[in-house]
C-alpha cells in the first residue's frame, strides 16, 4: 500500500469514526433528547442528571465486557482468569453500580417517579427492581466465590454460566433503562426540576465516593481491563464482511 493510499484510508477511518459517533449521540438524544437538550440548558461543563445517569451506566458496561471476556477463558482454561481481577469487578459493580446507582438514584428517585407517572416505563419497575435484587445476589456469589482464590473446574463452569446470564439480563436491563425509563422520568420534571436533580445527584455521589467518584470508578474500571488485556480498544475491531 503507498503512502497516500495509507492516508487516504486513515482519513476514512476518521471520518466514519466521527460519522457514527455522530449517528449514536443522536440515537441516544433522540429519546426525549435527554442528552443534549440538558446540556444546552445547565451550566457550562456541568452534568446533568440524565448524563450521570448514561455515562454510569456507561462504567457498568464495560464491568459487564469484563465478565463476558471472563466467560470464554473459564471455560477454556480456568487458571487464565485471575481470581483478583473478578473480585474487583464485582467489588465495583457493587459499590457504584448496586449500593450507588440502583439504590440512591433509580430505587429512590427513578422508579417511584415513573410508577407515578404511568405508562409503560411504569410497568417495568418492577421488573426493574427485581433484577436489581438478582444481580445483587449474584455479584455475592461472585465475591463468595472469588475470595477462595485458584478456581477449580466445577468451580469455573458453574461461575462461566452465571456472568453469562447475568450479562444477557443487565445488557437488556440498561437498554430498557436507557431508551424508556428514563426519557419517562425526564418527562415527570420541569427544567428547574430536572437542574436540581443533577445537582442533588452530584451530592449523593460526593456524599459516598468523595469529589471524584465516577472519575475513580472510571479509572479503577480502566485497571481491572489492563490486568486482564483488555485495554487495547483496536483489539475488538471486527473482522472484514466476507465478500458479497
């Protein structure tokens, strides 16, 4: 390949990153425009509820990416995945995503706003709650587990099964939450309302985790991916279409 062709398709690559970053900003403001039409109306450089809310579940996802990657190298070879490495997920995944996000904004302000509110947001609460209360068991199990240090074969198999299961539930979980529940519950508050929730938000989070508390779940998310090479973003690139 000679240098231009090289840059051309470095030009390409660039401009269909943008193109579709582009494409899933919009999908994501289009429900209600929860992302962007706050921004316009906080403060500059300020998050808003509904942005905390995202870019939370933003760490969570990639905790879950970490228990997927674990799934398949259980069940290949149960001494490649470091016991360590899932009790930090776990422990993250309880701290700030179970103890903070489910309980102190979903289970206290999201949910009873919706279920007020009606509609179906409203009839997925409950549903909601309970695989809250599932994951809440499971991440137990996890930590239980783990704590024991080198797994054994029935061991790995069994844990393989239930990261499996628990990823599928909250994959489904965050999207519902993301594209229905919480445009619902964006809808139930008055721009003055939706401001001081941000910044009620934000007091919660400082009040459990300090001043930084999504910048550390972020850099203690970005640790655990390290330990387990996952880190490398260009690693997941797919593979070519056949051709057609």
């Amino acid at each position: 390949m000679t240098v231009r062709e090289m840059e051309s398709r470095r030009d390409f690559l660039l401009l269909s990153t943008v193109t579709g970053a582009g494409l899933i900003l919009g999908n994501t403001a289009g429900c209600t425009g929860a992302a962007t039409s706050d921004a316009g109306q906080g403060k500059e450089g300020e998050v808003t509820a509904t942005e905390d809310l995202m870019r939370e579940h933003g760490v969570l996802r990639r905790a879950l990416l970490v228990y997927t990657a674990a799934v398949s190298r259980l069940r290949r070879d149960p001494l490649s995945v470091p016991p360590d490495a899932l009790q930090k997920a776990a422990g993250l995944f309880r701290t700030f995503g179970e103890d903070y996000h489910e309980k102190k904004l979903e289970e206290s302000f999201i949910f009873p706003a919706v279920k007020r509110a009606g509609g179906p947001a409203a009839a997925l609460a409950d549903v909601l709650i309970l695989q809250h209360q599932r994951g809440r068991e499971i991440t137990d199990y996890i930590l239980a587990l783990t704590k024991r240090g080198r797994l054994s074969g029935t061991d790995a198999g069994d844990l393989a099964r239930v990261l499996e299961e628990l990823v599928l539930m909250y994959r489904n979980h965050a999207a519902r939450e993301d594209t229905v529940v919480f445009p619902a519950w964006k809808r139930t508050l008055t721009d003055r309302q939706l401001d001081e929730m941000g910044d009620k938000f934000e007091e919660i989070e400082q009040q459990m985790f300090g001043k930084d508390g999504f910048e550390d779940a972020v850099k203690k998310i970005t640790e655990i991916e390290a330990g387990l090479g996952l880190s490398d973003l260009a690693q997941f690139t797919a593979s070519p279409p056949p051709k057609s």
